[in-house]
C-alpha cells in the first residue's frame, strides 16, 4: 500500500531553530529512515518544501483561471514536507511516526488510479 506522510508545522520554528535544533531534527529524520526500514516500508520519495511564501496557487472554474502568490488559506501551520511510502499497512506505518520532530503529520493512503 502507498501513502503520502504529509508534515507540517509553523514555519518559524525552522528558521528561529539555531544549528543544535536543526540537527536534531535532522536526527530524529534519520530515526525515522531507520524505523520505516526495520518495519519493512520502503521510503519512494521525501523531500522538504521551500517556505510557503513561494507558493502558487491555480484555481480553474470553468475557463476562468487565477494564479495567486503565495498559500490559499493562512494558516498557523504549513506543509513542510512530504514522504511517498510503500508500507504493508497503515498500523505498520502509524508505527513509526514517533520518531519525526513534532509535526502534525498527515497520513493519506494513494487512490489507484
């Protein structure tokens, strides 16, 4: 089964973080790595987003279209960063999100299509 892990947070945590809370964010994503390889799940992609300040967002109803800088909806917490996962199921998977920094982590299994 495939799931998308969806990681957010307020931004400014990052950029106030100085370089041992950076680190150990870093650390705690490679405990993480290591919890989904001993579960069995395979990591498919994973990356961080730039700040949502640099988001686009298309909207399209009908033939009209409007591109607007920056997020939809303010928010206290942005998406940050994502993991595509191939995971045996989803308890497996819920299993292993103790070991990220403290997010609010969405999990949302991929739609066959």
């Amino acid at each position: 089964m495939r799931f998308v892990v969806l990681l957010y947070q307020d931004e400014d945590v990052w950029r106030r973080a100085d370089d041992a809370e950076r680190a150990r964010y870093h650390a705690q994503h490679a405990a993480f790595d290591g919890a989904l390889r001993t579960a069995g799940v395979t990591v498919v992609a994973g990356e961080a987003l730039v700040g949502v300040a640099a988001a686009r967002t298309h909207r399209r109803v009908g033939d009209d279209v409007t591109v607007t800088d920056g997020p939809f909806a303010e928010t206290a917490e942005q998406l940050g960063g994502f993991y595509l996962v191939d995971a045996p199921d989803t308890d497996t998977l819920l299993a292993t999100l103790r070991h990220l920094p403290e997010y609010t982590v969405e999990v949302r299994e991929v739609a066959e299509a």
